[in-house]
C-alpha cells in the first residue's frame, strides 16, 4: 500500500455496501448457506445483519467452541463485500495500539520517500477499509490496545505519528464470558459502540444432530455407524454441565463422538458408552478436579 495513496483515501458506506448485498442475496440465502456450516444459528445470524447493515460493531459473545469465529468468518465469505471477503485478527493482552493500526518509518520516509515499500507497513484496522473487520476474542485487548480500535470506529480515521488515514469497515468481534481468565472489560465509550449477540449451547435435540453430524464429518471414509443414543447422552451431559456452571464446547463433545467412534472401529467393535466416557475425558479441556467433576455429571446423566 502507497502511504501517499492511503491519506487520499475516500469514505466508504460500508453499511450501504452491506444492506445492498443482503438485498440481492436475500436473508433465506445467506442463512441457508451459513447453515451448511453451522445448525441452529439462524436467530444469531439475523441478530448480526441487523446490526451490521446499520453500521453497528457487533460482537458475539459465549463459551469457546458453539462456533462463534466460524459464523462469523462463513457470514463475511457469504455478503463477500470485498477480495479477500474479512481481514481477521486474533487478539490477545500483549497487543498494541502499533499492531493494530501499523506504523511509519520516518527515516525511510526521509530517506526514500512516502511511496517506498518499508515507509509503512499497515495493520488491520486500515487494510480492513472497505470490508469485514473479524476480530477474535475481542476482550483479551488491553486497554490501550482498545483505545486505537475506539478512534477508528468512532471516527473513522486512524491517526499514525501526525497523518491522519481513512478507515470504513463493518467490525464483528467473538468475545469469551468475562469469568474467562486472561480477559479485560471492555471500556465503557467501546462498549457503548456494539450490538452484544449472544450464542448459547442449542437445544438437546439440535444438538444431538449437530454432534452426529460433525463427528461424521471429522470421521470422514471411515464407515463407523453411531448410534444416536450416544450422541443423546453426551447432549444432556451438555445441559447438566452448563446448569452445573461449567458451559462445555460443541467441538470438544463432537470430536469425543469421533474419538470414540475412531477408537471402536480400530478395535473392530460397536462403539460403546465406555468408549464414549473415555473419549470425553481425553478430549475435556479442564484441571484433573474439574474432570472429574465433569465426569461425575456425566456418569449421573446416564441413570436419570
């Protein structure tokens, strides 16, 4: 990118870019093709276009694993308002203000001049003009980090060492609970600026088939038959688990499906409850208490 081309740089409607796509897509279209992807997020992704066609950053907030990077990532390939269709940045505490809006390098500006390739190498918030900004876990940004992403939403501009460059983009962030560790609270002034969707684990019988269908997907060639009843025991194993206060991922309890259907086959046996519980503790992401805490409930699951 030109530095002297990026402070010509023009306003962009992005909302009206958006509104004009979904118009011409349609919302059955758009929610159809997300749906070959992820099950059960119709009302999320409504909630998300609402927002974004009015120019609102929007942010999806819930526990790791239902998919929220994921919707967000297929729902900006879908509207595809710009090649490549989403800049995506994946944030985390040591992020700075520098990372995110890039920086000028005076003595190669002196030496060389505005136009040279090393004058200025941009971030994300100005390579995103134009487009889909996706930004990962959004509240593992430390505040500093927070006030840069502040200036660009809430004027549009981002300011380098005194030059002043032009920045339009619809922003969707995923943020995780704030009882997750190594996150911040969002400030108030960024906070007052986004739409909050959040994406909670589905309902037993949806996500019955959702577990059914992504442990067949990451089985693959492997002709493993799964009975449903698995799938239906580690679903309210699911429920149990977030009323017990620990909200377990959708893609950790498919690959335990997996696991345990891979595992089966290799022994060239019907897979099992006991290969299921064993699959599920492999695949918990916890401290050994947590485990087996998890596992009690698991265990007391099967007899009620």
């Amino acid at each position: 990118m030109r530095l002297s081309e990026l402070l010509q740089r023009k306003p962009i409607d992005v909302a009206k870019i958006v509104r004009d796509r979904v118009r011409k897509i349609g919302v059955d279209e758009i929610t159809a093709k997300i749906g070959k992807v992820l099950k059960g997020l119709d009302d999320v992704v409504l909630d998300v276009l609402s927002g974004i066609m009015i120019g609102r950053p929007v942010v999806l907030i819930g526990p790791v694993g239902l998919g929220k990077t994921t919707l967000a990532e297929t729902l900006a390939e879908v509207l595809a308002i710009s090649d490549p269709p989403y800049v995506e940045v994946a944030c985390h505490s040591h992020m700075t203000a520098v990372d995110l809006t890039g920086d000028i390098d005076i003595a190669v500006v002196l030496q060389a001049g505005f136009d040279h390739p090393l004058s200025y190498i941009p971030g994300p918030l100005i390579m995103a003009h134009g487009s889909v900004l996706i930004m990962d876990e959004i509240n593992r940004l430390n505040p500093y980090a927070q006030a840069a992403l502040l200036q660009a939403i809430q004027e549009h501009y981002v300011y380098i060492r005194g030059y002043r460059i032009r920045t339009d983009f619809a922003l969707i962030g995923t943020a995780n609970p704030a009882e997750y560790e190594g996150v911040y609270e969002l400030t108030e002034a960024l906070a007052d600026r986004m739409k909050f969707v959040e994406v909670k684990i589905p309902s037993r019988e949806l996500l019955r088939s959702i577990l059914i269908w992504k442990a067949k997907e990451a089985l693959g060639e492997l002709e493993v038959e799964i009975p449903p009843r698995l799938a239906d025991i580690l679903a309210k194993f699911a429920h149990e688990a977030v009323k017990a206060g620990y909200p377990q991922s959708v893609r950790s309890l498919s690959y335990a499906l997996a696991d345990a259907a891979a595992m089966a086959w290799s022994q060239r046996k019907e897979v099992g409850i006991r290969d299921l519980r064993k699959a599920l503790s492999s695949n918990l992401p916890y401290d050994p208490e947590v485990k087996n805490t998890l596992l009690e409930i698991f265990d007391k699951s099967l007899h009620e």
